[in-house]
C-alpha cells in the first residue's frame, strides 16, 4: 500500500512505491567507491527503493517520475523490473487516463522508464515535462525506448518553469544536464539530487553515477538551504525533513 500522504500548500503529494532491491552488480559498488568520501558500516549494502509521488491540486492530477517500467523497459539490466507503479496509481484511485501531466525529474531508465507500456505513452492523455537539456543529451534505449514515443506529448522546459499554480520544476543540473526538482511549499520532489543519507550530513559528497559531480553538489547544497522537506527518489522513507542533517 502506498505510504502516507501530505498536504503542502493546498497541494495533496502521495508517494508510490515504485519498486524497492539492491542494483544490479555490473553497476553495484561498495558504498565508499558509491559515495566518495562517504563513512560506511562495514559491508553495509544499499537497498533502493524506486519512489513516484502523485501530485493533486486544483483537479489536476500530476505524477512526478514513473519508475522502472515493465519487464523490457531499459531498466531491466540493473533494476527489480517489473514496477508496481500501474497498482499503486490504482490503489489511490487514479487510472492511467486520469494524469494530466508527467513531470521526468531526469531521463535516467529507473525514474523515466514507466511512461511508456507495450504500444506507446502509458498515460495517454498526459503531457510530459522534461528539461531541454535532457532531452538534448538522452542516448541509446532511454531515447529509443523512452524518448521517441513521447514525441507528440513532450512539453520542453528550458530552466525554471511554474507548471502550475504553486508548483514549479526547478532545474537542478549536475545527477544529469537537465535534472530538475517539482517544488510545492518549502517540499521539493528530489529525484536524485540526493541519493543517500550520506549527502544530507555532507552535501559535498558526490555521487559516481553523477554526470557532473561538482555542479550537483552545487545544486544538492543549494536545495537543502531552499526547502524543509525532500520528497527523495531512493530513500526508504518518502519524506525527510532536510533538518535531519
Ligand atoms: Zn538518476
Ligand atoms: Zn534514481
């Protein structure tokens, strides 16, 4: 079942589980080659979870990140393919038709792979929101697979851009060129800006899967000075107030 929902700012956001095991062990590293710098128990392992949230305000129904997709999805190499995105959307009560907009934080294969089913977009009515800079640098089955299918629906962000009333994708570069958060309130829809409790003690600490190391600790560093709570991608808890640090 999904876990429980918050209401920020007049805007409900319910997290989905997604999916939750370890990576793949052609990508999996131990943690201190992971997180560089980074103070580990011995042996301790990370087990992701795979979260989506779905976001409700003014009768618009928005998802932000649609998981690791079905069993061919580009995902399936490294993650516990298939997700369970399509059951927890109908355990809130919300058919594939109902989503008005789908909001990609970044184009990687576990947080984009779910838009598209066996014959196309797998929330037809839905448009798509992903930054430029994304969608300039996606290669390979993220393109092929992903990408291309969604053509007729993207609608392509260039930075910072208020999707709604009170929700606004910030962009957020670094994890990818066009990573971006969903901001509600002092609530951001994190992505991968943070990816382990690590960063949250120590922001400067990057991540080896990064695109830009640097610039994504900029951006994490300036995330947690912005917003009170982090909805995350892979934390096991949905919500983390970033004076957790
Ligand atoms: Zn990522
Ligand atoms: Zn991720």
């Amino acid at each position: 079942m999904p876990h429980e929902t918050k209401i920020v700012s007049g805007v409900e956001v319910v997290p989905l589980c997604d999916a939750v095991g370890p990576m793949g062990t052609h990508i999996r590293k131990p943690l201190p080659e992971m997180f560089p710098g980074g103070t580990f128990e011995e042996g301790e392992e990370w087990i992701l979870h795979f979260h989506c949230y779905l976001l409700r305000a003014a009768g618009r129904t928005i998802l932000v990140d649609t998981g690791i997709g079905g069993t061919g999805s580009p995902a399936a190499s490294w993650a516990p393919v298939p997700g369970r995105l399509p059951e927890e959307l109908s355990a809130v009560g919300v058919a594939p038709e109902d989503v008005d907009l789908v909001v990609l934080t970044h184009l990687h294969s576990d947080h984009a792979s779910g838009c598209v089913g066996g014959d196309g977009p797998a929330f037809p009515n839905a448009r798509h929101a992903v930054q430029r800079a994304d969608l300039d640098w996606a290669r390979g089955p993220m393109f092929d697979q992903v990408v291309a299918p969604l053509r007729d629906s993207l609608q392509i962000l260039d930075g910072t851009t208020e999707l709604l009333p009170g929700i606004t994708a910030v962009h957020t570069p670094g994890h990818t060129p066009g990573h971006q958060t969903v901001e509600v309130g002092d609530l951001a829809l994190s992505g991968d800006v943070v990816l382990h409790p690590v960063q949250l003690r120590d922001p400067s600490i990057t991540y080896v899967y990064d695109d830009d190391p640097e610039l994504a600790a900029r951006s994490r560093m300036a995330l947690l000075e912005r917003v009170a709570v982090l909805a995350t991608g892979h934390f096991p808890e949905p919500f983390t107030p970033t004076s957790a640090r």
